[in-house]
C-alpha cells in the first residue's frame, strides 16, 4: 500500500497527517504504530482528516502506540494552518468528536485554538472515585528520593495531571510518567506534567503523554497547566507555557474559555509504503 500523507509539528510536537476526504486510507492498528515507530517514519501522533457537515473538516487523533486520543491541541492547530492554506481561510473549524473548534491563522505561522472549558469534577476527568481534583494526593519522587505529594486533575478534551514542583531537572518523568499514567485511578489512563513557576505568567513544563510517551511539547498540557496554575481566578488571564523549542501563549477569557496560541511547521508532503 502506498499513499500521499503530510508531516507537521507545533514547537516539535510531530504529526503525520492523514487525509481521507478524497481518498479512503483504512490502517490497522499495527500499521499505525508502524507509522509512528521512529525506526520507521516517527511522529507523536498520526491524524486522519475527514469529512465534516458542519465544519471544514473532522479529525482522529491515534496515539504512537495505536491507541485513540480524544485531543490534541497543537494537533488541531497544524490541521487549522494545513485546511487554511488549502481554502484560503484564515478561520478554521474542525470537529473533533462532535464538538466544534475554531481556530484563527494569524501571521508568520501563528494559529490560535479555542480549546473550549475545562472541566474540573472528577467524574469528568475521569477518577473512578470521588476526590479532590485539586490534591489527588498522589506522591512522586525526585531523583534524590524526595517526595511531593499532591496532582490536580483537570480534563481539556482529555485527562491531565499536573505536579508543580521547583525544579524540572530534579526529577526523571521517564519514571513518573508511566507510573501515574496507569495508576488505577484513572479509568482511561492520562497525561502526566510537571510544571516549575518562573513567574505568575511564565512556567516552563515536561509533559508525559498517555499512549505516547515524553514529548517535546503537548498543547493540552499546556492549557491544562494554565488552569491549574489560574484555578481559583481563572477569568482573563495570560500564561506563557514554555517548553524546549519555544513557548505558547495561554489565554483564559471571561467566559472561561481557553485559547490557545502558537507557532506551527510548514507544511511537508511524504509517501508512506507499507
């Protein structure tokens, strides 16, 4: 089988994109980890663009290990510049099981996502028990044995936890990510960050994905910190999320939505053989 598809990424979180509105591409969930394999081709996650009657376009989001995922922001973004630069339109929509996100192409390859509320009840993250999402009282450790305890769920299209701890370096998220990941009380697994203030309006973050592992970048994570770190203001406010190729802008408005923005790849045209 061999077929046209395209590679992006926001801030080096990477993306083969896949677009079946004129061609159909059906891939096991062999042939996607395949895809995703760096020893193959190699990306974060792979995106099927489909066809939408109440937007441009919808989209699938499949993990590196062939599981589904239920967002994706910088995925959302780099599909919004892929579809404006197609139809000319610098106002995207895409459907992403059945809820509608807008996205706005600004200049020099900045697109902005309203990423929608985040829901902060632990039936809605989801916990398979109730408990404080703000503490979840969960305990990770640093490479010196220390131990912190604590992990606020919040869910933007999918689960996060977010650990605030006072330096990035002093901890191993190859270790910590897999362990909270799968830990029981998460019925669909989630992802796992830890975030290191550096002021009210700037915190650099690591972030471990379900299903995907570390990643240089996670634009939920990133909205997901945004409102852990604003929780109790959350109206109007602005955070840079920095990780290692670059930051993204976080805004939460008065509705308390969330919008977020950032910078996206060209645009690479690839023929996948499998």
């Amino acid at each position: 089988m061999e077929f046209e598809a395209f590679r992006m990424d926001g801030l080096g979180n990477d993306f083969v994109i896949i677009d079946q509105r004129k061609r159909s591409v059906s891939l096991t969930k062999d042939q996607i980890i395949k895809i995703c394999d760096r020893n193959f081709l190699g990306c974060d996650q792979l995106i099927f663009i489909q066809n939408s009657t109440i937007s441009n376009a919808s989209m699938q989001f499949y993990n590196s290990d062939g599981s589904t995922s239920g967002a994706c922001g910088n995925g959302t973004r780099c599909v919004a510049y892929l579809i404006s630069e197609e139809e000319k339109n610098k106002n995207i929509s895409l459907n992403v099981d059945n809820q509608i996100l807008n996205s706005k192409i600004l200049d020099s390859k900045q697109v902005e996502t309203i990423i929608g509320k985040p829901k902060l009840n632990w039936k809605d993250i989801p916990i398979n028990r109730e408990l404080n999402t703000r503490n979840l009282e969960l305990t990770i450790s640093d490479v010196d044995n220390n131990k912190i305890t604590g992990g606020v769920g919040i869910n933007v299209g999918n689960p996060h936890v977010i650990f605030f701890v006072n330096d990035l370096e002093s901890f191993d998220l190859k270790k910590i990510g897999p362990q909270i990941e799968n830990n029981e009380i998460f019925p669909e697994k989630c992802n796992v960050t830890l975030a290191q203030k550096i002021s009210n309006e700037h915190i650099k973050i690591k972030v471990w994905e379900r299903g995907a592992g570390l990643t240089k970048a996670c634009g939920t994570a990133a909205c997901a910190t945004a409102v852990a770190a604003n929780i109790d203001e959350l109206e109007n406010t602005v955070t840079e999320i920095e990780f290692k190729l670059g930051r993204l802008q976080i805004k939460i408005d008065q509705d308390k939505f969330i919008h977020m923005k950032g910078p996206v790849s060209e645009i690479q045209k690839i023929t996948i053989k499998l």
